[in-house]
C-alpha cells in the first residue's frame, strides 16, 4: 500500500480541527484508512542514515498514512482532506468542469507519427490563475513523484510533465529524434546537453537513474518542443529548466506521455482535479487539444461522471446489513459517490465522479458502503456454509515441536526474516555469493538488505541484546528461511527451519547434542545409520574446526550442531563460547508430520485401525441405543443438544483431529438430525453422516461419551424365587395369593432399600495461574474450598511449566448428574487474583 506523508498541524488545519493521535488514527480506520507511523523528516533521516545525516532536519510532526493501492485520490494532502470532510458531512463533494479558454483557443498539443514506436499517448491540460504557496507546490510535486511511483508504473506506463506556460508558447509538438538531434538544458543544470549525453548524466544519479532503461535501446527518443522550438520535456527522463514551475507561476501546462492511454487520463485527471481548487475559479480545468497523426482531434481533460444503478437488497445482502434504501444512499454519498434513490422498487442510482478511476463495479460500491457503516458495525452472523479445516502439516509438526523444545528448557525467539549482508555472510565467516541470498532491489535500511537464509544469525543478535541475563542462555527458533530454487515460478522457496543455541561459561555441546537426541525421539528417528539419524564430522567456517558435525537422516544430510568459531561469537559482540544446532525440518513431513507428539516415551502414538479380514466379515453397522444419555446430558432434549453443541464450537470431532468410535457412538444416540439453531452441532452431525460405509472401522475411541444403559437385571433373578403357581382348590388359591403379595411386598421393601446406581467421573483439572509469583498454597486452599453437592476432591501436585511457573493438577470424583466441568471450571476461575484458567487434563467414567 502507498505511504502518504503529511505535516500533522498543516492536515488539522485544512480539517478546521485538531485530533489526538487516538483520534486521528480512529478517523482513519474509519474511512478505511491507516495511520501507520507517527514520525518526523529529523527522526527519518536519522534512522536511515544515521544522526550526523540529521543534524538541520525539521522536528515537524509527520503523519505517515496508508492509503490503498487504487486511491489515487488520496495520495496528496488536498485530496485527503476532501474525501475526510466529506466523509464528515463538513463539505459537499465538489463538482469538477472542464472550461474553454475565456479569450482565444485552446492550447494544442500535436503528436506525429514518429512517435508511435516509442510512447505514442498524450493528453493534456491547463490549470489557469492558479496560487502557490511552498506547501502546495511540495504537495503538487510529491503527488507527481506518488503517481510516478503507483499507477505510472515508475513512468514506464505514463510520464506526468507539468510547465509554466508563461515561459513558451503554443502550439506545442510531441515528437521522437534521434538522442544526438536532442538538446536542452535539463531541470536544475546549467549548461545544455544532448540527449546522449544526459543518459551518461543521470546513470550516477539516485532518483532518475531508475527510469534511463525506458528509452535508453531506442533508436529515437520523445521529445515536445513549443512552437518557438523551446524543449519543455524529454519523457519519462527529464523536464527542461526554461519551463521549470516556481511559486510565482499563474498557468501550469500539464501534459502526460504513455503507452496506456486509459492510464494517462486517469492520471491526468487526478493531477488537475486535486490542484484545482486553488484555481481563481476553484475546480475548473481548462481544456487542451490534443491532434493525433491521423488528424483526429481530442479535448482533455475528459473528467467523465457516469452513472450505475444498483439495488439496496445487493448491498444489504452483500454486507450483512439491514438498511433502507435512503440510509445507503446516504452511505454512498459520504463516500464521495453522489447517490440519489430512484424510487423504481429499492433501485439506488451513483454518480462516479473522475477522482474515483477505482470504482469498475458494483462490489466497488458496495465495499464503499460497507466502509461508510463500519466494518465494526455489522452485526456477527454465523456461516450458512460449514467446513472442516485442516492444520498445514509443517505448521501442526511446527506447534508440536514448540510445545516440547520449551519443555526441554529452551526459550523460543521470533527473529526478523530480513537481515544485512553482513549478518548472513561476513560474521558467519562466508561470502555473500556463496549464501544463495535473495536481496532487496531497493533496502530501505542496512539492517534489511537480504531475505534470511539461516535462522543462526538472530538467534545471536538476540543473545547479544540479553547478555546481561542469567547464564545459561538456551534460546531456539522454528522459522521460515528464504532460498534460491529456480524451479519456481518466483525464483525461491521458503524452508522450515529448526535452530538452537546454548551459550554459557563452557560451550555445552553435550547440551546441543542432547537436544537433537531429544528432537530425533520425538520425530521418531532412531539413531542408526540408514533408517535412522546419525551424525559425521564436518567442517564449516562457521563452527570450530573439529568441533562441528553434520546431520544426516535416512542418509540425507538435513543440517549441523557444533561449537561456534570464536571469530564469529565475537563479531555478534559475545564474550562467552556458543553451541549452535540448525536443521531442517521438512524431510520428517509425511512421516510423524500427523502424529499427535507425547511426553512420555515411546514418544509416538500409535492408533490402531482394525481392518476386516476374510476370516473376520465387517460388522453390520449397529442399531441405535436405546438409552440417549450421554455425559452432556439426555440429547434428545434441548439442554442435552446445547451443552453438546458448545462442546463442538472449536472442534471438529468429539476428540483428537480424526474421526473415531466416539463420533459414531454420538451419533447413533442422537435420535434424529439437530435444529439448525444447533449450528456446531449441525455442521458435525453432516460430517460424521458421511462416515456411515466406513464407520466401523474408524479408529477405537479413548473416552466414553455415551452412559451404558443402567437397566438392572436383578429383578429377573428375585422374580425367579416366587412360586406363583398353586393348585386348583380355592382354599390353597386364596392362600397361594396371600404368600404371593405378601413376598411381593417384602421384596418391594427390599428393592427400596437398595441404593441406585449412581454414575460417577474422575477428573484431573490443570488449574494455572497468572504468574510465578502467585501462592500456590493459597491458591489450592481456594479450588479445595470449592463445595458441591456431589464432588469429592482428591490428591494434588505442582507441575513445572516454564519460566519458574508452575501449576496446580488436582484430581477430583464428582457424580455425573449433579456436578459438570463447566460448572466447576466457573466456579474456580471465579478466584480471579489467583487463577488464569482451568483446564481438563483427563476425564474417565468410573
């Protein structure tokens, strides 16, 4: 995105009003905007070339925006404050006109034949009594420099040239000769030069030596002349000085030069519409002729308003609001696009003003309505859509590996992709064209002149600024290189990277070498030779001779650990020695990439799938339970859905990252597809729905998530004690019904007296606070104050979790229908000075 610089008490002029920067940047954001940097020219120059450089520099405020690529409206200060304030409803969007001359014709610009091999477009204008003042004319020629650089293409597309036409006169000629026919004196120069010479010339110069390559092969370079032969520019190279504007200019002759057409009366267009204010008569551009070789004749500037129709219901649907036709009409026209409601159904009609080349359709407008309501205004809505997403693998093997190596005592670093030369090459003892680096065509500092290609360097440079930390410094990295790999279509690739260094009192290589057994464990590599991982003496520069090893896995070299040559610590400005471990991580993809990485050893976990056999016929897909409770609750009533449907928020299956037995166990107890208000729930009961033909052989389930079915048998076994059978005779029947009800009663009584059964669930809650200073003593005395009727707390311990902190995993029983997780999570994070969150560690059925 473009940079606009602005004085901040000169823009708060022209808004009629002063902001905080808070303010100011919220403005900002507003109109779709952002205000990147609060800076000054002393503080930018001092920080590019240093302070001596900056000795003389203004201390003026400058306001460094961000504006998008295709405002071009927006790239100077006079446009800025127009879209602001009318965005504001402080002003009307101005109307711009195009006027004839108020006494004789209108100035011409004729174009030959010539021409057509080189740059073969221009148009032009005239801004007629206009004023200057110093900050109006640097505006005028940093909107130029910002054009150039944006929609000119570095003026290989279009080339802006802007003359005081007091100094020549009409009618003007645009031309191609030979670079040794061509002679002027060039801007700020005070002697003339041939077209030849001037390419010499400018080869050493730092602005325009960017642009010679345009016309430098040519055989015949552009040139416009006036009538008196007077040179007023070389496109796209240089103006000539007899034309040059000053603050004293009345008339600017603005002319642009191109090969895009379409280009060159956009840019045209802004470069008068956005000075024409300060004309006598404010936005009124007056018209130039433009005759092409062919004899047709055009007027420019065109400065076209066009019309487009569109609905309030797109807009709305668009989006996501729910706004009348006039509300949107009024969006729109804060935008700078006049709108007006037809009042054929909801049709809304827009006027495109000229400054808007932006706006090529509908969804255009629509976006500038959308920013007109606030993009923090539109109301939240869940997707109609749901889809499962899917972890990268080099990411998910990236988080896996970061969660261990900070178990391992390791302190993770984010260090900068970019760095200098030096840091890649000289300090490592290498030569830059040995590195591969991708650099910069145009680094703005010393500091970022090429794309990384190891992450050693900053890992270095961070241990440099924390040397007065306690030793041992054990800091690593899991990062992006950047290398050369001319089989892409950009000409490089990013590689993953793994990268530790240990610096200490003595070198510690055993620790670097542990760590790499610990990583190799983990990835599960063992260390042999040929399938597994072994290391082979090496030497680098880099490293200490004799002290360096190179990494080979599966007999692929991936990187290399060793102890850091001393010429190198100390050109990172270290005093202690260093041990340094970098590999890459991306062979191991497709190996252990999906595999879920433990703290325990064996450190891979193995998830067994049973296949059919010919012996073993698949299972017939099971009929479903006849019991619904699950330990969410009963689902076939609405709490039991909404408690499983937050449990799916943030997941996408009932547990791990596949689908599993416990899915299709879920599945089978809800009774019938869930309400669409049960939106997680919907989207997991569709996907689970496409496992039907497989389900039986997902991978086995490590938790219960349906209640068994707690019919008791016993009354079978009891019943089967009775005689209910007698004789005939009405005496033995009367007394067989006496002993059949009253053991019917005594084993009513019985039945009553024995206790139900009563589902129960251990829990191990990881309950961790905010900091290492928090007592932890204290913080358990308040979990085990937590009272239910129902729970039953257990044996606790502190855990280790980093950086000194550790945290409190407490186990506790509670009975299922009266005590939840949620509820005991609520309850605990309740002591808010003491506890940051809770977690559940385990859950088991008892």
């Amino acid at each position: 995105m473009p940079t606009v610089g602005v004085k901040r008490d000169l823009l708060f002029k022209a808004l009629g009003r002063t902001y905080t920067d808070e303010e100011f940047d919220e403005l900002c954001f507003e109109f779709g905007l952002e205000l990147d940097e609060i800076t000054s020219e002393k503080e930018i120059i001092s920080r590019e070339q240093g302070d001596s450089k900056a000795s003389g520099a203004s201390d003026v405020i400058l306001y460094k925006i961000d504006v998008p690529a295709n405002r071009y409206d927006l790239l100077c200060l006079e446009g800025l404050v127009r879209g602001l304030q009318v965005f504001k409803n402080k002003l009307e969007a101005p109307r711009y006109r195009r006027v004839s001359p108020v006494s004789g014709e209108p100035q011409r610009l004729i174009i030959t034949k010539e021409t057509a091999a080189v740059r073969p477009h221009a148009v032009a204008a005239v801004l007629r009594n206009i004023t200057f003042t110093q900050e109006r004319y640097d505006s005028f020629i940093e909107l130029q420099d910002k054009l150039h650089h944006n929609v000119c293409r570095k003026r290989s597309l279009v080339a802006i040239g802007t003359h005081d036409l007091d100094t020549v006169s009409g009618p003007f000629t645009y031309t191609a000769k030979p670079p040794g026919d061509i002679s002027f004196k060039p801007l700020n120069q005070s002697k003339e030069y041939t077209a030849t010479q001037l390419m010499s010339l400018y080869k050493t110069d730092s602005h325009l030596k960017h642009f010679l390559h345009i016309i430098e092969d040519k055989p015949l370079y552009p040139v416009i002349y006036d009538s008196n032969g007077i040179v007023l520019s070389m496109p796209p190279i240089i103006n000539g000085d007899h034309t040059k504007i000053s603050l004293k200019t009345k008339n600017v002759f603005v002319e642009c030069t191109a090969t895009d057409l379409t280009k060159a009366k956009i840019v045209l267009d802004m470069m008068v519409t956005m000075f024409s204010e300060y004309c006598a008569q404010p936005f009124t551009v007056e018209e130039a002729e433009v005759v092409y070789p062919d004899g047709k004749t055009c007027k420019y500037p065109e400065l076209a308003y066009r019309k487009e129709k569109l609905s309030s219901e797109f807009i709305n649907r668009k989006v996501g609001i729910n706004e009348s036709t006039e509300k949107i009409a009024q969006l729109l026209t804060k935008m700078c696009l006049r709108s007006e409601v037809t009042g054929v159904g909801d049709e809304i009609e827009v006027e495109i003003p000229p400054t808007r080349s932006d706006v090529i359709h509908a969804c255009d407008i629509m976006e500038d309505a959308a920013m007109a309501f606030g993009f923090n205004n539109i109301p939240y809505t869940t997707p109609r859509t749901y889809t499962i997403a899917n972890q990268f693998p080099v990411n998910k093997l990236t988080e896996l590996l970061r969660q261990d190596l900070a178990a391992a005592g390791f302190t993770e670093a984010l260090t900068f992709a970019l760095c200098s030369k030096e840091d890649i090459a000289d300090k490592l003892g290498k030569k830059i064209s040995e590195t591969g680096a991708i650099h910069i065509a145009n680094p703005k500092t010393a500091e970022f002149q090429v794309a990384r290609t190891t992450l050693l360097p900053g890992l270095l440079k961070t241990i440099a600024a924390n040397r007065k930390m306690p030793l041992p410094l054990k800091l690593f990295e899991i990062s992006d290189v950047v290398l050369k790999d001319d089989t892409k279509d950009v000409g490089a690739r990013n590689s993953r990277r793994f990268c530790a260094v240990y610096y200490n009192k003595s070198p510690g290589f055993e620790v670097i070498h542990g760590l790499l057994d610990r990583t190799m464990q983990l990835l599960d590599v063992k260390p042999a030779r040929g399938d597994g991982y072994h290391i082979q003496a090496s030497d680098d520069s880099t490293f200490f001779p004799g002290r360096c090893a190179e990494i080979f896995v599966r007999g692929k070299s991936v990187g290399r650990l060793g102890v850091l040559h001393p010429d190198v610590v100390n050109r990172f400005e270290l005093t202690m020695p260093c041990s340094a471990l970098e590999m890459d991580i991306e062979p191991f993809l497709g190996h252990t990439a999906e595999t879920t990485l433990s703290h325990n050893v064996p450190m891979q976990e193995v998830v067994k799938h049973k296949f059919p056999t010919r012996a073993e016929p698949p299972r017939a897909p099971s009929s479903r339970p006849t019991s619904t409770k699950t330990v969410f609750g009963d689902v076939s009533a609405a709490a039991g859905l909404k408690a499983l449907n937050d449990f799916l928020a943030d997941k996408s299956y009932m547990e791990g990252f596949a689908a599993s037995q416990a899915d299709v166990a879920m599945f089978d107890v809800i009774p019938s597809a869930p309400a669409a208000t049960f939106c997680h729930l919907t989207r997991w009961y569709n996907h689970i729905k496409t496992f039907q033909r497989e389900r039986d052989n997902l991978p086995l389930a490590e938790r219960q998530f349906v209640l068994p079915d707690l019919t008791n048998d016993d009354e079978e076994d009891e019943d089967d004690d009775i005689d209910l059978f007698g004789s005939d005779d009405e005496a033995e029947s009367a007394e067989a019904d006496r002993i059949k009800e009253q053991r019917l009663a005594e084993y009513a009584a019985k039945k009553s007296k024995k206790p139900a059964l009563i589902a129960k669930s251990s829990i191990l809650l990881d309950v961790k606070p905010w900091d290492d200073e928090t007592d932890m003593a204290e913080l358990e005395a308040r979990v085990r104050s937590v009272a239910m009727d129902g729970l039953l707390w257990g044996q606790s311990k502190l855990v280790p979790v980093g950086y000194g902190i550790k945290k409190l995993q407490i186990g506790c029983v509670v009975e299922d229908d009266k005590v939840g997780t949620d509820l005991l999570e609520e309850a605990i994070t309740a002591f808010e000075e003491y506890v940051q969150s809770v977690d559940v560690a385990a859950f088991n059925k008892i």
